[in-house]
C-alpha cells in the first residue's frame, strides 16, 4: 500500500503494546463475478525524535520483539477469524 493510500484511507483495526502499532488494511478487488477481501498488516513503532515530535519507524531493538510478536499475533487471529473456510488464506 503505497503512503497516499494511507494517508485516505484508515486500517480497519490497530493493536497497539508500548509503542509498537500493527495496523490492518482491507482491499476488496473482484474475482470473476465475486468480490475478494484481502488484509494487508503494517507493524511500526512510535518514538519521539530529538525536537520531542512523534516519528515512526520499522525498525526494533531486541527488547521490543515482544512486543512485535504480540501485535502481529493479535493482528493474525483478527484477520483469520474473518476469514471464511472457503477461502483462501489473505496475500
């Protein structure tokens, strides 16, 4: 998802530990003659840069792979229990 689809569209859920956020977008696009769902997941964490404004980055220190595991954990069962049996798993 390219930083101006983010910046118009909002992700359906976040989960949030510390400062570490995974965000879940929905894209619909159509199959034949049926419309597909497909989740995207976007992890990142906050911090405050040097004049005290809030930045992000995708990169972690050790300590906080906790954390990274638990919002991508959480992220995986919210989008599998939308899911249906006779689908396919998301891209």
């Amino acid at each position: 998802m390219s930083q101006a689809d983010t910046q118009t569209k909002k992700p359906v859920k976040t989960f949030r530990a510390g400062g570490v956020e995974a965000s879940i977008w929905k894209n619909e696009t159509q199959e034949g003659d049926r419309k597909v769902s497909r989740y995207s997941i976007r992890i990142h964490k906050q911090y405050k840069d040097k004049e005290g404004n809030f930045a992000q980055t995708d990169y972690f220190f050790p300590n906080q792979l906790p954390l990274l595991s638990l919002v991508a954990a959480k992220a995986y069962e919210w989008v599998m229990l939308r899911t249906s049996d006779d689908q396919e798993i998301p891209a």
